[in-house]
C-alpha cells in the first residue's frame, strides 16, 4: 500500500483593513495589488478589522458598519477573488476577543506604552492622556488576529514592524507556558513600493486630508484630481528644467503607467526642460482612468447584488471561525481552561 | 377573560470567587452565607472568575484549573443549590471576553489607573512598572461579568465600591452611544458584617498568609487552629481582665456563635476577668467543629461523584452563556456590528 505523498500547505498570510472608508490608490500600491498576486501562492485571510476600527470610531459606530461592505466591493473590484482568499469580518469571530483577552496578560502596560506605533498613533489622534484602553492594548487585539490564523506573514509598511515584535513576544511567552509551540511566529512582509504620497504632495494619501483618489472615483473625479496633482513649484515655464523629486505625478507614474520605457523618456525630456506639466497629467490622467475603469465597472456591477456580497462574507466568515475557534480552543486548553 | 397578575423577575445578583485556592472562613461570612440566603429571593448568578484569576497567575495555570472544582465543591457544601442559583465557569463563556473588548473602548487608560482598588491591588501583589495590561484592564472585565447577566446587585467588600462606580461608567456611556438602556447600572451590596479577620490577628484571613480555617478543614486541623487563635496578649493569668478588642476568639464567636446570650455572659465575666483563654477557646473549638462538620462531610460526600459536579458546572454555564450571549448580541447590534 503506498501512501499518497504528504503536501505542504501553503503559508498563512493575514492581511486586512480598519473598514472607516473607501479605498484609495494609496491601498492599491501598498496592498490590494499584493494581495491580487499572493492569494496564488499563500493561504490568505483578509480582515475587514471593524472591532479594531472602533477603538477611536466609537463617536461613528455607523461609519464603521457602512463601510464594510464598501471596502469588501473595493476588494472584489480589484480582483481579490473569494474562492481564493477568505474574507472575513473581524467582530463576528467571538474567538478573536476571547484570544485578545487571554493576550493582555502576556504583555505589560509599560510595553504597551514604549511600542513606537502606538505611540506614533496616539500622538496622531491627539488622545493624550485619554488613550482609550483598547486603543493602547490594540498590539494584543493584532497579535490574536495573526495568530487565530496561525499566519506566518503580514504584509505591513515599516511603521508597523513594532507591531510584528509585539506580537512575536506574546508568541514566544505563550509556546513557553503551554511548553509546546501551540502559537506561530510571524514575518513582516514589507512591500517594495512603499507609501503613496497623496495628490499634494503630503507623505501619506488619507481620507482624512482629502487628498486620496478612491478606487471607486468616478472619471470626472479623477480629472478633477489629477488636476490638483503636485508637482514642480519651480517649473514655471514650459522651457525649465524640471525636477522629479517629490513630483506626485512621477511617482503615480513610476507606481501606475503600464509604459515604463517611454516613462523614462519623458521623465528626461521633463528635466532637461521643454516638456509642459499639462502633457504629463495628461499622461497621469490616461493611465489613471484606464486603470480604474474596470475597477469602477466591476465595482457598481457588483454594488448591484448587495446578496452575493453578503454571502462572501459570511462564507468566508464562517471559516475563518472554524480557524480561530480551533486556536482559541488549543490556547485555552494550554491555559488550563477546558472542563468539559 | 382575566389575564395572570404580571410577575415582576426578581432582581439578578452576580457574585463569585477567584478559584485560587479552598475557600475559608472569611469566604463563609463574608459571602458564601449570604448567598445561601440570597438565593431564595433573587435571581443568582455565582462565577467561578478562572480568566480573571489568571491575570496574575499565568505562572501557575494549573492551580486555577484545579480549584475550580474545589471550590465548586465548597459552594455546594455550604449549601448553595445548583437549582436555584446558576454557578458558571467564566472562562467557559466567551461573550464575557468580547464585551470585555467592547468595554476597553469605553474607558480610558488614565481612569483605569486612578481606579483605588486597581491601585491597591497593584501595590499588593508588588507589580510595581511590570503590570499585565490584563491586570490594568479587569476592571473592564468585571463590568462584562456584571453586565452581561443584567445585574442589579453585586455583593462585594467595601474595598471593591470603585470596581462598581467604574462599571457604572461603562454603562452610562455605553447607553449613551447605543442611545436606549441596553445594559444596567448596578448597585454595590455591602455584607453587614465586614472582613474576618485571620487566626493570627492579621486584618485579612489569606490563603497567602497562612491564617485560614478553611471550610473543609479536618476535624484535627481545625482543633490544631483554634490553639493558634490570637486571643488578648495582655490576658496572662485566669484572674486578669481580659480585653474584647482584636480578640479573634470572641470575633469568631460573635461571627459563629449560635448562643449569642451565653456569648454574651461569657464576654462580660472575661471583661471582668476569671475566665481563661482555654475556657473560651474550648467553646469556639465546639461551635467551629459543630458548625463546619456537615459541611466537611456534604463536601466529602459531593467530591466522591465528580461527575454530578461537572454537570453542575455544565449547565450552570449553558445556562448562564445564552443571557451572556443575548447581551453580547444587543450590544454588538447596538455598536453595528451585526451583518446577516
């Protein structure tokens, strides 16, 4: 008798988005493309983290609901494909609290306050002194959504690497109570592109500085802000030299058009001066637009059948329970919690 | 066509220990014998507190395991009845872990450390700068216990008042966002007769001081304790005045003692002096043996059929998981967190 030959399952990736607004380019270069190419090559679980996003939305629990199946339509728009990943939402999985709570006594408040992204966050949402408790333990509420999918890498910006220290800390000091490796290390997977600037120019593309084009933009909405696109304050004449440096509409390009050869033609004829930043929006505008259309298409073809979206997510819901039900269960039996 | 007069439902008390170790004499007056009185008047809820005694005993997860049928085991003795009072194991009910998590939003870290029985515990069991933010945080997880079950009433300790207004708070503002009553305010309900005091004339009986008479205490052990019983240090010879003041005998007999006239008599010819230590500590050896005998003995017989006290603890938790997972339900329906 011959035994079939044993298969390697594939890596556990954990990915996810606080659901608090549509999606923007800024998403799409950072992750959603990422995600397009893993989910053939790795398991992968994408959270739409609305628990997470309450910790400083509790003003607008509203927002945080509406905007969960408006990221969900972002997701399947740009060809995350539900029989491939498994969608799930953070809050209808009991077990991702119950493994939080058990967390929160694997980690000290002192280290809770030294972690560099936490305290980068509460300086950015000027909490002060009136940090929320479950925003200053969110590293535990992280470290129980990466580990209840035994997930091996999270794709994360370099602001977030403390966030993967965290959590591996709590790994380790769980597999030593247990005395076995119950929990799974993970590995920050740091996109090579990094942040997209937003379309003035500042660091980071936000809804909240109005500076995003969203996925779903419509094409007068992207005429309209490639318009605003910054780019060579000190190009004043058609003639000058241009600078590339902290050009936006360069970096949608290098990020964007599907050309990268007459890209870099263009960019020498900019510096050397002679080329006009209305034909490079022009470009900008075309690649944009023809990028997004089908996004947008899809987008409202699938807006339509509100049924088939809900479905995705209670089907991929339901199993990414049985997956974190099955670690909640090996955690608490570690943890001398199980009776019955 | 008459209808049935409206019943009004008794008020709900939620209590319950830490199962850290047997329960003592201290458990007996403080609580355990209101509970037995309670429970004829009130709907009961008596949590074994597993989770919650693991925030500062992740180094001994076996201890908090074990003891939870121990105690179980002194519920039943002293005569709590599994069908009028429903015992649940808190761990066993992951509702109270996700509200939990919903709580930590509704507080901030600044409250939870001006919290004074936060503070004092913190002190106590020398956490000093390495407090587990599981520590910081119960506060939270005792509002989820409490309001979970709707409680009205919970017995505790003049100590834990703080723990009550803080549960409070998390209510009001919890109502305030979900903008209707979904969760109660609770009221603290303070046993008349406060703290016993340990056999050694510590303020506290403890485990962790070595100064209980514990509730299934052998006949021996509790005879080899009342020897040890701090009586009056100045009361040297028979024919001395003896003082009443942090005398453990007669605090225990005043506790313990059904013949409160012959106590009495007994007290003043003390006061007076020519009545021996022995004289008195042979009369609290009597009540202490008569008065923990059937309870030693319903504990011995109960601990012979482990079965029956598993499916107490089955179904007190069943039962006490369906009102938790209820309340679970509106408040996360409340937050918008409900999808299909």
């Amino acid at each position: 008798m011959s035994l079939p030959a044993k298969s390697t399952s594939p890596a556990v990736i954990l990915t996810g988005d606080r659901p608090t607004g549509p999606l923007h380019l800024g998403h799409y270069v950072g992750s959603l493309r990422n995600r397009v190419t893993y989910q053939h090559d790795y398991k992968q679980y994408i959270m739409l983290a609305d628990s997470q996003a309450l910790t400083d939305n509790m003003d607008d629990t509203g927002k945080v609901h509406r905007n969960v199946v408006e990221v969900a339509l972002d997701y399947l728009a740009v060809g995350i494909d539900p029989t491939k990943s498994t969608i799930l939402i953070q809050s209808q999985i009991p077990e991702l609290a119950e493994l939080t709570f058990y967390y929160l006594n694997l980690v000290t408040v002192a280290r809770l306050e030294r972690n560099p992204t936490v305290k980068a966050e509460i300086v950015l949402r000027g909490f002060e002194r009136d940090i929320p408790a479950g925003f200053l333990t969110y590293p535990a509420s992280q470290a129980a959504d990466i580990t209840a999918f035994k997930a091996a890498l999270v794709p994360v910006g370099e602001d977030q690497i403390p966030m993967i220290e965290q959590t591996n800390e709590i790994v380790r000091r769980f597999n030593r109570i247990a005395n076995r490796d119950i929990l799974v290390e993970c590995k920050a997977l740091v996109p090579e592109i990094g942040r997209l600037p937003g379309i003035d120019g500042k660091a980071k593309m936000s809804k909240s500085l109005g500076n995003t084009i969203n996925l779903g933009a419509s094409a007068a909405e992207i005429t309209a802000a490639v318009k605003k696109v910054y780019t060579d304050p000190l190009h004043l004449r058609v003639e000058d030299p241009g600078h590339l440096e902290g050009n936006v509409a360069f970096i949608y390009l290098d990020a964007f058009d599907p050309d990268q050869a007459a890209l870099a033609e263009m960019k020498a004829h900019y510096v050397r001066g002679g080329l006009g930043d209305s034909v490079v929006k022009k470009r900008l505008e075309l690649v944009l637009q023809e990028m997004l259309a089908p996004i947008r298409a899809r987008r409202e073809e699938l807006a339509k059948d509100r049924g088939y979206i809900m479905q995705v997510l209670k089907d991929g819901t339901a199993a990414a329970r049985e997956v974190a039900a099955r670690t909640a269960d090996e955690v608490k039996a570690a943890l001398g919690l199980s009776y019955f």
